[in-house]
C-alpha cells in the first residue's frame, strides 16, 4: 500500500474524529501522525475491514488514550449559525457552549455514539461497525444520551435530536 496515497485519502477524516476525542486542533493532528506512522511501521492490517475502518478504529483507540492522559479544553462542537442581530448571536453562542458543557458530560460511551450520528454524520449502522457493537447497543445508547441532554438542558429546543 502506498502510504501518501493513504494519507491523501484518509487523512481529513482521520483529523476529524481524532478532534472530536481530543478536542485540540494540534493533539488531534498528532493523533492522525502517530496513527499513520503505526500504520505504516507495525502494521496489523489482516484485511478483515476496510482500510479506513481500521485507521479509523486506531484513530479512535489513540485518541482516547491521549485524553486520559492530557487535560483537555471544552471546545465549540457546533458551527456558528447564521444571524440576524447580536443578541440573537449571543444567545446562540450561549446556547453552543451550554449544550457543548451538557455533551462533554455525558459518559464516553453515550458522547462517542452522539458525536459519530450528529457530527459525522453517521449512521447507525455505521456507527455499530466502527465500534464494533451491536446495533440494539448503538440505538439504546444514542438514546439515552438524548434523554439526558435533554433532562439537563429543558429550556432548549431539540428538534434536531429527532430519533434513529
């Protein structure tokens, strides 16, 4: 396998999921080198998944293992929207940081499954995949990280929490 093919295809993704654990542009960036180099230098691909559903199994793994072992920053999860006035702004922009403290909350395994539907855009299928779980695993834990953002958050609106 050509290595800068690999990185030229995978490596946007990579950096993606990576910044979804860490929540540092450069952690993130140095979790998508370490995975790459293991990749290329230890390889255990024996070829039973895609090459971007091992990369990604090994992005996630090296991610959370520089989480538990790094203090890490609560950044904004969501793109700004579009407004129409400042305090239309500001109450978005407080509305962003409360539902991004409410999701880091949330146990791994519910923010994992979260952050891989809403952010990834995944489905559940591919979610069930990626983390190797059952898909009923994947349905029931998506959600009951719903019930609970929504349990700690009343006063917002979550019609974009709609079901699997």
């Amino acid at each position: 396998m050509d290595i800068d093919a690999l990185i030229d295809e995978h490596s946007d993704y990579l950096f993606r999921i990576a910044f979804i654990y860490t929540k540092d542009i450069f952690l993130a960036e140095e979790v998508v080198q370490d995975v790459f180099f293991k990749f290329y230098t230890h390889t255990d691909f024996k070829g039973h998944a895609s090459v971007k559903t091992y990369l990604t199994k090994m992005t996630i793994n090296r991610s959370i293992d520089c989480t538990r072992s790094l203090r890490y920053k609560t950044m904004q999860l969501f793109d700004q929207f579009t407004t129409t006035s400042v305090e239309q702004q500001l109450i978005e922009t407080e509305q962003r940081q409360e539902i991004t403290a409410a999701v880091l909350t949330l146990p791994l395994k519910y923010r994992q499954v979260l952050l891989h539907y809403y952010y990834e855009d995944l489905s559940v299928q591919q979610i069930a995949t990626l983390c190797d779980l059952p898909l009923s695993t994947v349905k029931s834990r998506l959600q009951r990280a719903r019930h609970k953002l929504k349990d700690q958050l009343p006063h917002i609106s979550w019609e974009v929490l709609h079901d699997a």
